[in-house]
C-alpha cells in the first residue's frame, strides 16, 4: 500500500490543518478537490484515523483566488482529538497511507508515546493501544493475520439489552456471529487463545440452543473447543421464577487453533486455603501414599504432596462478582475476569484484542498488566466511554 509522510508543525496542531501537501497531486483522486466553500464539495474520501472516531468523510477544498488545492482535508475537527489522542507535538510524523482509491489510513508514524515496538508491530501496521469505533469485522478485515495473542470478549447475547444493541434474535445469532469469529480466527497467533463470554436465553420456558450450534459451527470454521470456565457470579441478581433458579453462572468458551498455546498456569494460582492447616497437620499412612480411587476410577492422590505449598492451581469455576456500578452500559463484567484470563494467557508486552469493548473493561485490565491493546465497538457512546476509561 501506497503512503507518505508528513510533519506536524506549531501551526498545523494550533488550528488543526495537516499540511497534505508532501502527499502530492496524484496520490488523492482528483474528483476530491472541491470547491472554496461547504456548498461546493468535492467526492468525499474515507479517512481512517487510529485511535478515533471512524470513518471520517471529507474532501479537500481550493483556494477562491488562485482555484489551486488548499492541502488540507475540508473536514478537520477531528486532527486536535487526533494530536491528543497520541500526545503529538511539533515536528512529529503522521504517515497517511492509501488503503484503496477513496479509503486512507492516518497513523503516528513513530507510534505512541511510550508504546513499545515488541514483534515489529507498530501504529503504522497496527492499531495497538487504542480504541476504535466501528463494526469488527470491517475494521479487523485491514489487520495482517496472525497478530493477535489473546481475545477476550462478551457479545450482545441474543434479544438481549435492546436499547443499547438492539438485540439479534436467537435464531439469527449464529449466522450474525460467524463471519466476525472469522476474521478472530484469522488475526488470532497460532499460540494465542480466544475467550468468549456467553450465556444462553430462556425462550418459551427453555434454553435456546444457540451457543450450542455456535460451538459446532465454529469447530467446522476451524477452532478448537479447547476449555469451558464457569463464571459464578456471587452476588447475582436475586429473584423467583416458577420452573427455575436464580441464574448464578456464566460460560467463557476457551477457543484455540492449535493444540499447543501460550499458557501461564503459574500466573493464576489461588492460596491453599485454611483447610490446609487443619487437614496436612497429622497425616496418615494412606495420606503418604497414592491412593487409588475406592470406585476403580484410575484417579488417585497423594494428601503429602501439598506440604510446605502455599499456593494451588484453579479450578476452571471464577467466583467472581459482577460490577454493580455499570458505569454507564448495560453489560460491564468486573474487571478481575479479563485480568484472570489476560495473566492466564499472555505475557507482558502482548496484544489484548476486545471487539467488543463496550465501556472498556478489557483494555483497562490489559493496559494495568503491562499489555498493549485495541478495543472495537460499534456504539460510538460505548466508544466514548472506553476511551475516558483507559485514559483516566
């Protein structure tokens, strides 16, 4: 793909023009020249800023006088959020690159500051440590492949949360989801693990099956149904209905393409717990010793191989509580259940993907582990949201 550079001067930050004109006359179509004013718009372009509220359309004006380009883009609100954003001062580089004939790409060319450079990826090839607005599987169709080590989301559930999603119906879900676990599959690292939160719908006195079919059809795309997590909510919305219980538990589908993945046990374990005092203080001849299964199982154990540790290995249930204060959108989980999995599966310095970020409580966990990450979400007031959450 075609792009060039140019410098930010004083000039250009205070009054928020990008001097395009280093770009010259070829590398914008010649229908985007417009006239000198708003009622003289030339064919608009896509401008795809990292880190910004996306698209952004606009055409490039000409001068009244002398009817030669102005070299600026018409619409420029967005260049001070922009400069901010990045914390760009005079004298940096933006790299404007060409993704096709109306559609650019406006990135730091020297990445943020204070964002590393680890796997050779920068903000020229992708957008890391920030938010975008805009459908995931559009926005995640321009990513390279293979670039992702960890996914960690929770999509609209079916018919669920209407004003804020607009609910997609049961029946419609697995149609509606695929193409987008396509474009995860395909940035997805083969070491890299993906964690989908979900939860069936009660539909006419019955659970749907919907997350079912689900794993099916994306065993066929090509994942691995790797592992299933429980998360019990422990303070879960109290209630009484005729043919059911309070619902206490939530899935968090473990998907791989591979069956060899980053995986850091050690970063996860929980404290043995005081029932370790009282059970390893005298302990028997059979607690010596593997003792095999009463049932003829196969399973056994040995109660002395947990003296002098601390710490053990979870179970794959997170007891965990849900976010009571939901800072303003209809579906937050607490921030300790992408932590959990951020620690679980990736190591410092790697790239957490939420495609649907909603208020921004993945990339808020990632970025307090010392992860980089990108948040997509289509709402442009969860957008707003996410980018004051990981900004705070």
């Amino acid at each position: 793909m075609e792009s060039r550079v140019i410098r930010l001067t004083a000039g250009a930050i205070k009054n928020n023009k990008l001097n395009i004109r280093a770009c010259g006359p070829d590398f914008f179509p010649k229908d985007a020249l417009g006239g000198c004013s708003k009622k003289q718009v030339g064919r608009e372009i896509t401008i795809n800023a990292v880190g910004l509220l996306c698209p952004i359309k606009t055409d490039i004006p000409i001068e009244k006088k002398t009817g030669r380009p102005r070299w600026i883009f018409r619409n420029r609100t967005w260049v001070k959020e922009f400069v901010r954003y990045h914390k760009l001062r005079p004298d940096d580089a933006v790299r404007i690159t060409r993704i096709d004939e109306r559609t650019y790409r406006v990135t730091p060319e020297n990445g943020q500051r204070g964002a590393g450079s680890r796997h050779g990826l920068t903000n020229g090839s992708l957008p890391v440590n920030s938010i975008i607005c805009g459908d995931c599987e559009r926005v995640l169709a321009k990513f390279p492949e293979n670039c992702i080590d960890l996914i960690v989301t929770s999509p609209p559930y079916a018919e669920s949360r209407r004003q804020t999603y607009g609910g997609i119906h049961p029946d419609k879900y697995v149609e509606w989801f695929l193409p987008k676990s396509e474009q995860f599959l395909r940035v997805l690292k083969p070491t890299g693990t993906f964690v989908l939160n979900i939860k069936e719908k009660v539909i006419k006195g019955e659970r749907h099956t919907y997350v079912i079919e689900l794993i099916l059809q994306m065993k066929k795309q090509g994942w691995l149904w790797t592992e299933e997590f429980a998360w019990h909510k422990k303070n879960c919305y109290p209630g009484k209905w005729a043919n059911r219980f309070r619902d206490a538990w939530e899935r968090c589908l473990q998907f791989n393409k591979q069956k060899k993945f980053t995986m850091h046990q050690e970063e996860v374990m929980a404290p043995m717990g005081d029932w370790a005092k009282t059970r390893l203080r005298n302990l028997s001849q059979t607690d010596r010793r593997r003792d095999e299964s009463k049932v003829k199982s196969g399973f056994g154990k040995n109660v002395s191989n947990w003296l002098g540790r601390e710490k053990a290995y979870p179970t794959n249930v997170l007891h965990l509580a849900t976010e009571c204060g939901n800072k303003g959108h209809s579906a937050t989980f607490p921030l300790d259940l992408p932590k959990w999995f951020i620690k679980l599966f990736t190591a410092k310095g790697d790239i957490v993907l939420d495609p649907f970020v909603g208020s921004g409580t993945t990339v808020v966990a990632a970025k307090q582990l010392g992860r980089r990450y990108i948040g997509i979400d289509t709402n442009a007031e969860f957008f707003e949201m996410a980018k004051a959450s990981v900004f705070r």
